[in-house]
C-alpha cells in the first residue's frame, strides 16, 4: 500500500464506522481513531481489496510482541472494514482468508 491511498482507505473506514449501531457521538469520536498514517504504513501489514478502481475492503495486520507469542511470530488482525455499498460481496472473507495465509506463510519451519 502507497501513502497515496490513505485518503481512500480512511474514508472507507470512516463511512464502514457509519454504519455500525453506535450513537453518532461515539462514532464521530471514534471515527479518527481508526484511520491509518504513514507511520503504520511502517508497522503494519495493511492489504486493500478493490473493485472497478475503488477501495472495497481494508484490513490491517500486526506483529505480536515476543511476550504473547515466545515460541513463534505471530500477527493480530488491527482492523477489518468494508465499504457498506460492497457488504455481503464477500470482500470481508477474502480478506480474512488473506490474512490466514500471511499468518501460515510466517510460521516457518
């Protein structure tokens, strides 16, 4: 993912957040907080699906620190969204199914 695409995928996120059953408060509050920046561009695994030039689905992925996993590298997912119009597309399987493969291609030996 390029820095050039945070817009779009943070406006994804933020309109995913829309629809979730939150009071409007909690969601303008949360909303932000959500969004990704160049520096976790550096940190995470952040993958993007796309239909006809347009961000469908954003899933972000992270390293978990040597204390919760000694034995292996591990990831956690960080975030999940998909575009509320693209729901039901199985954009969100796809990604998930993704980020199981990263997860098994990282396990090593």
């Amino acid at each position: 993912m390029q820095p050039s695409q945070l817009p779009a995928i943070n406006a994804l996120i933020l309109r995913a957040i829309d629809g979730w059953n939150l009071p409007p408060r909690v969601k303008r509050l949360a909303g932000p907080s959500h969004c990704y920046d160049e520096i976790d561009l550096t940190t995470m695994d952040i993958r993007c699906l796309e239909a006809s030039a347009k961000p469908r689905g954003v899933l972000a992925l992270e390293t978990i620190g040597v204390e919760e996993a000694p034995r292996q590298p591990a990831w956690r997912i960080h975030g999940i969204y998909v575009d509320p119009d693209a729901q039901g597309q199985g954009f969100g399987t796809q990604l998930l199914r993704d980020a199981q493969r990263r997860a098994r291609d990282d396990r090593g030996p």
